[in-house]
C-alpha cells in the first residue's frame, strides 16, 4: 500500500467551527477506545521507569482540544505517574479543552533548550512530509530534556477497512474524509526508522514500538 499525501479537512482554516469541535470530540472518542490514548501512556510509562521519576512535564505538540491527553494523564495516574501539561496547537479554535494552552508552530517551537521532560505527539507525524518530519523531531529534541514521544498510525490496507467500518462511529463528515486520508498517508515503522535514525547523534537512540489498534509508539531518547 502505497503512502498518498492527500490533504485534510480539519488542517483547513476554511473548515466551520462547528465541524472542528465535532472532529475533535470524534478523534477523543476514537483514541479513547482504539489504542491511541493507550500507546502514549504506554511510551509514558516507559520513560518515567527508565528515567526513574514518577513527576515529568510535557509538552503536547498539536494537541487539537486536549481531550486526549488528558485521558493519558488519568491512564498513567493508575501507576502513580503525574504529568504536568502544556499543550500546543496552531489554531486557537482547536484548544477548547482547558488547561495551558499555547498557540504556535510544531515546526518551530517557541520553548527554549530543554523546557520540558517529554515532547509528545498524537496523529501529527503523518500529518508530516519526511523532511517536515525530521525538523520536528530535531525542534522537539531541543525543547526536551528526557525524550520525545511520537505516536502514530500504521499504513496497512486492513487498518483503511477498518476506518471505513467505523464511519457509523463517527459523527462528524470531516471525521470520515480525513479518517481515510489519515491511514493513506500514514507511515510505516520501517519507513519511520529509515527517516529518523540519520538525523540522530552517537548519543541518541531510537526505540520503536507496535501497538493495539494499528498503532506505532516512537520514543527518541536524548543523550
């Protein structure tokens, strides 16, 4: 399955408001009960064992409303785990969820060298085209301290069956049309390593991990 890079509807500025606060409580719900949520608290838990802290601060890096990191908050509290939050996205219109909020670029971050333990990200790397993608992560490497979390879809045919399965959960038509797109121009994790692993110095790693439901959990270590 090949990756196509077709635009998204919610990346519109054109799209109604009332159609992005729908998309977004749709992409909560999803992440919710599909994996999405679980695969950060999962790439969560791993850093705070290896790094031995149970109190980290992250960043959120086109968090959309928010929802679903507070859901990985409340998931990694069950292990004693508290984050403390700080999400950024580009369009003021999509933060609605509460909590600190700052509008701006997640290729150019405005955060200075090692502002947070964790840079994280969910549904934004494939959103990305590979030299984007590798700006990102070098940005993110400078603002964090410990590590950057990237989680992401699969790109497989089964995993688009799916989504097209799943249209009656969706409430939202943008849901729909981007759901596609997303999985169409999702990256695989070879492709992610292939991608990443050059950029990285002697002294930083990468740890790619699969997850429930088509879902790949990415972790740069920091040196």
């Amino acid at each position: 399955m090949q990756r196509v890079d077709t635009p998204e509807i919610l990346d519109s500025d054109a799209c109604p408001a009332g159609e992005v606060e729908a998309s977004l409580r749709d992409l909560v719900r999803i992440n919710r009960w599909f994996g999405g949520a679980a695969t950060t608290a999962a790439l969560v838990k791993r850093v705070a064992q290896r790094v031995g802290r149970k109190r980290l601060s992250l960043l959120e890096v086109a968090a959309g409303s928010g929802g679903v990191t507070r859901i990985v908050g409340e998931m990694v509290a069950r292990s004693g785990i508290t984050l403390d939050v700080t999400l950024l996205d580009r369009a003021r219109a999509h933060l609605f969820d509460g909590g600190r909020a700052v509008v701006g670029d997640g290729l150019a971050l405005p955060f200075n060298e090692n502002a947070f333990d964790l840079v994280s990200c969910n549904l934004f790397a494939h959103h990305l085209d590979p030299e984007s993608l590798r700006l990102f992560v070098k940005e993110a490497l400078r603002v964090s301290r410990c590590a950057v979390l990237i989680n992401d879809l699969i790109r497989h045919p089964l995993h688009l069956a799916l989504v097209y399965a799943g249209f009656a959960l969706m409430r939202s038509r943008v849901s729909r049309v981007d759901g596609v797109a997303s999985v169409r121009r999702a990256y695989t994790p070879v492709e992610i390593r292939e991608m990443l692993a050059p950029i990285l110095s002697s002294d930083e790693r990468l740890e790619i991990s699969t997850h429930y439901l088509f879902r790949m959990g990415v972790i740069v270590w920091k040196g």
